[in-house]
C-alpha cells in the first residue's frame, strides 16, 4: 500500500476505511485515519482523524486527534484536540489545547490541562499553572459573538 500525504509532512499509515468494521485495540506510530467503525482502545503518541463518516466508541490516547464525524468515549490527548464542524463528540476531552470550530456538537466534560515540561527540565509558558480561557472585553463582542 503507498502511502498518503496529509498536512504537516505526516504520513497515514494505518486507515480504517468507509464499510469497515474494527474492534479491538489499536496500538500505532504514525498517523490513523478512521472513515468506518472503529471500537475499543487507541493508543498513539502520533494524530488519530475521524472523518466526517468515521465512527469511533473508543478510548483514544494520541498526540493529536482530529474529530470530523462521530466519536463516543475518552480523548485523552498529549499536544492538542480539533474537533471540526462537522464533528459530534459525546464524552470526555483531557488536552492542553483545545479547538472547537462553529456547528460542532459537543456533549461531555473536557478539562484543558497545561502544558507538559519540556524534556530540558526548563518551565514553559503555562507549566505548573492551571488553564484559563478569559472571555473578550465586552466592547470587543458584536451581537455574533466576533471581535471588531
């Protein structure tokens, strides 16, 4: 099989394609992409997409997961969660970034965690604080919620 180029130079290596059904644990380096069904426990230190067909009911552990169609469970991740319009997450988020685009649906708890040290031992922005999201000044806000 060739592989597929994604952005950011990344390779998928491991696909789970549209009609395909997957049960079990999937432990990976690379990049996955989930276009069927996938069920059961992920585990990567790479990204996981879920396409805007995939299903997924999993216990998700990666880099990075990317959320276009449907998942069920826990996205436990180390760097950061994007969770596309046409993304539906039901369950719980662990990331210390978090993106969430307009239209998505979103029902769980998600807990924005800081950043990890690096390997240097030296503090990087956010270490050892807790996370915060600060609300724009209210003159900033139009009746659409953008800023001026």
């Amino acid at each position: 099989m060739s592989d597929s180029r994604v952005t950011d130079d990344a390779f998928i290596n491991s696909i789970i394609g549209e009609g395909t059904k997957f049960k079990g644990e999937f432990d990976l380096n690379g990049l996955l992409r989930i276009d069927g069904d996938f069920t059961g426990v992920i585990r990567t230190k790479g990204k996981v997409l879920v396409g805007k067909n995939g299903r997924a009911e999993c216990i998700l552990n990666a880099g990075t997961v990317v959320v276009g169609g449907v998942l069920r469970g826990e996205i436990i991740s180390t760097e950061k969660v994007i969770i596309l319009s046409t993304g539906l997450v039901i369950g719980s988020i662990t990331t210390p970034r978090l993106i969430i685009e307009e239209g998505v649906i979103f029902n769980g708890s998600c807990k924005v965690t800081a950043s990890t040290p690096p390997e240097n031992g030296r503090a990087s922005p956010g270490n050892g604080q807790k996370a915060s999201v600060q609300a724009p000044p209210k003159e900033a806000v139009t009746a659409q919620g953008l800023r001026r």
